[in-house]
C-alpha cells in the first residue's frame, strides 16, 4: 500500500485524470513542454504472463508501442525521446534464446526505421548508444545503417540505449580521457570538461523521465544526465500505456516547480 501511494503521487490531480484526451491535451499545450523525455519501458515480461503471451508476442507489442509512443511524443512537439532499450546487465544474464528474440526484433524494427517514411518526412535522427561492439555483428551492421541514413536528420531525435550501463558510460569515459593523453591539468578537469567523452555528450538532459510498471528504480539509466530529471512511474506494465498516461506523465512535469539544486 505504501509503494502504491508513492506512485500515485505521480498523478496527483485526480480532476486531471478524469479528463477526456482532448480536454488533457488542450492543457498540456498551455504548458512548457519537455524538451527531453527519457523512458524505461518496464514491464513486457510479465505482461505476457498476465495475458498468456509468448515472449516474442509480448516484445512485439512492447516494440510497436514504442513506434507508437515515438509518434505521439512528435506529436506534441518533444525534440528528444531516449528509450532504454537493452541494459548490458541483460545482455549480460538473459538467456540466450530470449537474447536472440530481442536482438532479432531490434533488427526488424531498426530496418523498418529506415524505410518509414515518417522518420524522413519529420527528419528524425536515430542514435543508439551504449557498448555497440559487444552485439552480434549483422545487429551492429543495422544500427551503423540506421544511424547513417539519418545522420543528417536535426528535427527531432530517437535514442535507444542498447548495451547500456550509467556506469558504464562514465568508466568508458574515462578511459577515453585517460587514452587522450592530454597535456592539460586534470586538477582543473570541469563537468563540462568530462561530459565531451560521453556517449550522448551533445544531447541536452533529460528533464522528464517515465517508468513503466509500477517499479521505482534508476536501473543505471543515464546516471550522469538525470542529476535534475523529474520522475514520473506509471501503474501499467509498458506494452498498456496509452496517450492519456503520456499526457498525465507531462502535466506532473508542468505542474512541478524545478529547482535545479536552488
């Protein structure tokens, strides 16, 4: 029952929820959007126990919502949207059969990415971050050309964090401080400094981050960009949300006073 009404401050105005979409929608246009959304779209597996799905049905759907989340957020003119696609702790402890089924779909869905004339009409740059080099070869032979097709893309941008790890990230960015060789003080090394060798160095912070499935954890998701984020955990397991919890998730977000550590 705790843990129930720490999520459920995430939708605080009851008379906001009660609103149609379109009533919620005229709202959130009054309002600053979000310039950056990150997501950790939890909650596919047990979806597909609740509805005695496969795995590769419950994937499915959870990969065509984020087809669909992606569109809305465009929609609402969000310019940044970060999915966490694949840790690298699941790289690392899923079971290989459940790996091929993820990577396989990552393929399909990346493919479809280049041919959809959406990406191309609202000139989506599609990135994907993380430790590329450890995914099977003909995986790391999509994602070069997804994010060569759309490289000169500057409207909007789609990032998937794919072997990701926070911590990661920050070690690999410091052995690529430490492989420079620099001549400079390190004494004198500043945040704007260290940021330059991360993964994601020129993609603002994300100042909205929603979590699927009722659990409240980071899950070494962009840990050194989420220092000022705001978060919003959401009930429903990731392949059930709907445009009205993305519409609520942002005004939580307008409703907030940010304080930047004021």
């Amino acid at each position: 029952m705790f843990l129930e009404g720490l999520i459920e401050m995430s939708d605080e105005n009851t008379n906001e929820r009660n609103m149609s979409i379109d009533e919620l929608r005229e709202l959130v246009s009054r309002g600053p959007l979000p310039r950056h959304i990150g997501v950790i779209p939890d909650g596919n597996r047990r979806f597909a126990r609740k509805r005695g799905l496969s795995l590769l049905e419950a994937y499915e759907l959870g990969v065509r919502k984020g087809e669909i989340f992606a569109e809305w957020c465009r929609d609402l003119g969000i310019r940044y949207l970060t999915f966490y696609t694949l840790s690298l702790e699941n790289l690392e402890k899923r079971s290989k059969s459940e790996l091929d089924i993820l990577f396989d779909l990552l393929k399909k869905h990346l493919i479809r990415l280049v041919d959809d004339e959406r990406i191309h009409r609202d000139r989506v740059r599609v990135r994907i971050a993380g430790r590329i080099n450890l995914l099977p070869e003909d995986v790391q032979d999509v994602i070069r050309h997804v994010e060569n097709v759309t490289k000169d893309y500057d409207q909007y941008h789609l990032i998937f964090l794919i072997a990701y790890s926070g911590r990661g990230e920050i070690i690999d960015a410091i052995k690529s401080i430490l492989a420079s060789k620099r001549d400079d003080n390190l004494m004198e090394f500043s945040e704007k400094d260290f940021r330059k060798y991360l993964y994601l160095s020129d993609i603002p912070d994300p100042d909205l981050i929603i979590r699927t499935s009722g659990e409240m954890r980071i899950s070494n998701f962009l840990l050194w960009y989420i220092a000022y984020s705001e978060f919003y955990f959401v009930k429903k397991y990731w392949p059930e949300i709907s445009f009205k919890d993305l519409l609520l998730a942002i005004r939580s977000y307008q409703n907030r006073e940010r304080r930047f550590g004021r």
